[in-house]
C-alpha cells in the first residue's frame, strides 16, 4: 500500500512582489502586507519560511536577497530597466529553489514568467491570486490558450475570497484562503465614540469611492478624514484633482511620529478644528491604527469587486464598524447589522449613519479574531501546503511504480501482492 509522506515541518520560499518592500510598516502596499504576514504566521507555526525579496526589506522569517532595492512602484510594460530587474529577481529566486532544501513554491504575481518558461522550478506552486479575474492572465476569455496551460498539475491557485473564486470559474486546482491580521498590532477600543469621525483610507481613485465618502460626511453633518496615496496614474491624478474642491483642508501628517502624544498632538487639532473634510495624506501601519481606532466608523463606498479589502479587517480589529456598498467580497467579511452596515446605495449608507451605535466594538474585534486572524491565515495554507505535498509524494512514488515490471506491478496493486489465480 503507498503511505501518504507527513511533513511535520515545511520548508516554504515565497517569491515577493518587488514593487515595494515586504515589511512591517509601510504605507499602501496590500500585497506587500499579506507576504509580510504569511512569513511571520508559518513562523509561528514552526515552518520554515524564506521569502526571495529585495534587500529594503525587512521580514519575520529568512531573507533571500535577489535585487538591492525594490522598484518603488508598479512595472509598466514600457520600462525595460524595471523589467530587467524582474527578471533578476525571478532568475536569482529560482536559482534558491533549485538547492535542494525547498518543498514548495509560493508566488504573488509573475504569471507571464511562468507561462514564457522563465520562472518553472521543479516543485510545486501556490500561486495567490491578489487581483480580479478581468486584471489577470488567467483571463479565460481574453487568453484562452494561456489559460489551458496554467492548467499544469503542479499549479496550485489560492483565490483571496469565494466572490474571487467565483469571478475565476474553470480554473483548476483553486482553493479559497481569506488575508489575515496579527491581532495583537491593532490596538482595540472598548468604547464607541459618540460623534466622532468617520474614516476612510485606500488608494485615492474613482473606484475606492472616495468622492461618496465625502457626500456621506456632507449629508450626515459629519467630520471625514480621509487617508491614502495618489499613485502616478492620470485617471487617479484627474479624480483626485477633481476631489480638490471638495476637501476643506489638506494636510500631510505622514511623517509624524506615533509616540503617546500622538493623539493630542497630531490628531486633536484636526478634530477641534472647524473643517468638516480633510486630507491627510498616506499613512504608515503605527498611524493608521490611531485614525482607526477613534473613528465612529470606516467608510468602504467601494465601486467595482474588490477581492478581498485589508481595510476592512483592520478597522474592525481596532473594535471600529464599517459602512460598505455590496461590492466583491464586502459581504463575506462585514457581517450586516453586527460589524457594520452592508448597503446597495448612497441613501442606505446616509441613513446607516444614524444606526452606528448599535454595533458592539467588541463583535467587531471578534468577528476578525475568528476568522481573519494571521494565524487562521498561516494555517489555512499551512494545510493546503500539505495537501499539495501529499499528493505530490504520492505521484512521484506511483510513477515509480509505473515503471516496473508489468507483473512486479500488479502484485503492489493486488491485496498481500498475491497475483489473481
């Protein structure tokens, strides 16, 4: 009979993203966020975790430098020296992959590579899907070819939500693995905050919704602040400038230090002040858990299906509600009339206002603990790492088999290796 291999201790390379570097701290960097946190939750759990990266950053787990620094932004197509360095990046990461030591791939990006043949180790690959189907070479429709041949049984595809999954249906090989948080970073409040704030962090562009958020803030008479970066594309730089005349002060506190008087020195004066909308800029990790924190709730006016969204488990970790259009994954995360208010329109999200203070913080912080915890997160693919594993073992040990003679292998199929009279 062939026995399943037990690995009890993993030996995982995880091959970044090299638009920012993986670290702790940073700013908008989703991504970057997730391959920090995976690092440090299979740590916890006693595997072994190098992640193939650039040499600014800063992890949990073994660090294998491929490229000095990281490029700053997204590649574009257009820029051979930003192309180049990804190829030293994936050549160097494979180059770690093949010594020996590694049982298992585990990639955020860098499909083309696979498929032009440039990046195809000798083990398997789990590869996290961060983006929408429609934005991803696995796009059946556009790339049907392509499709097929991701298709190979050693890929292993991790959709970041079941709406995801769904939005990848008739890919092989796909299982479903939520993000998750530490939950000792976000610091909780235990008490709602009558009339404060309300929030809303993300990437400045038509779709995060930022231009609702402040028509929510405006019709209920609230203060807004809002949080994020302007990346260097003209769709967001033209909605941004036309978000200008709507926001009453602008003012980067981005370099600020969190100590203990950060409150009373970097936010009170904004909150005492008599500007109802305010532009903050983008925020470190340290910062944004004390806009979370103090907040009455988190605005997600989000327009298009977004994945999966770390805003929302941050906030709710830090005890603070959201208020979300019934977009992408938002339902599988907030639960509606519990952890926050799930809506289908603008009047809705208005009205919801009102209703914030029927939520409990602390269903809130432990809605996130259950389910979208770094360690559920680092487990969840822990097991899946084993599963592929197994299979793998089991395949590799049944071709050896295959290989035998006819008769020497009938009798291993055969009950007591007896052969049929």
């Amino acid at each position: 009979m062939i026995t399943k291999t037990r690995h009890k201790r993993l030996t995982v390379l995880q091959v970044a993203t090299i638009n920012k570097p993986i670290k702790q701290d940073i700013g908008y960097g989703p991504i970057e966020t997730v391959i920090y946190n995976i690092d440090k939750g299979l740590r916890s759990l006693g595997h072994r975790s190098i992640v193939a990266c650039s040499a600014d950053s800063c992890i949990a787990g073994e660090q294998y430098i491929t490229v000095r620094q990281s490029l700053g932004g997204y590649v574009h197509e257009s820029a051979p020296q930003q192309i180049n360095v990804v190829k030293m990046h994936l050549s160097k990461a494979l180059k770690r992959a093949k010594k020996g030591d590694i049982d298992l791939i585990h990639m955020h990006g860098w499909l083309d590579y696979i498929y032009n043949g440039l990046f195809r180790p000798p083990l398997p690959i789990v590869m996290t899907l961060h983006v929408q189907a429609e934005d991803s070479c696995l796009n059946q429709k556009a790339d049907y070819q392509r499709f097929n041949i991701m298709q190979k049984p050693s890929m292993h595809f991790v959709a970041i939500s079941e709406y995801q999954k769904q939005q990848h249906n008739g890919l092989a090989n796909i299982k479903t693995v939520h993000h998750g948080i530490e939950m000792r970073d976000w610091q909780f409040k235990d008490k709602p905050v009558r009339d404060s704030y309300l929030f809303n962090i993300g990437r400045i562009t038509s779709v995060k919704g930022q231009d609702k958020a402040i028509e929510v803030a405006k019709r209920t008479g609230s203060k807004l602040i809002i949080a994020g970066c302007v990346q260097n594309k003209p769709a967001d730089k033209k909605f941004f400038e036309g978000l200008k005349a709507s926001i009453d002060l602008f003012v980067d506190i981005g370099g600020h230090p969190v100590d203990k008087d950060y409150y009373e020195k970097a936010m009170k004066p904004l909150l005492d002040c008599d500007k109802q909308i305010i532009y903050i800029g983008e925020l470190g990790k340290e910062q944004k858990k004390e806009w979370y924190r103090h907040a009455r709730a988190t605005l997600f006016p989000i327009a298009w299906g977004e994945p999966f969204g770390l805003v929302l488990i941050e906030s709710m970790a830090c005890g603070t509600p959201i208020l979300a259009f019934k977009e992408g994954a938002v339902p599988e995360i907030v639960v509606d009339g519990k952890t926050g208010f799930v809506v289908n329109s603008l009047d809705d999200m208005v009205g919801a206002v009102d209703r914030l203070d029927s939520i409990d913080p602390y269903e809130c912080r432990r809605h996130v603990q259950n389910h979208f915890s770094m360690t559920s997160m680092a487990s969840k693919y822990s097991e899946l790492y084993q599963q592929i594993l197994d299979d793998y073992e089991y395949k590799k040990t049944l071709a050896s088999y295959v290989r035998l003679p006819a008769n020497n292998f009938l009798q291993l199929l055969l009950p007591h290796g007896n052969m049929a009279s």
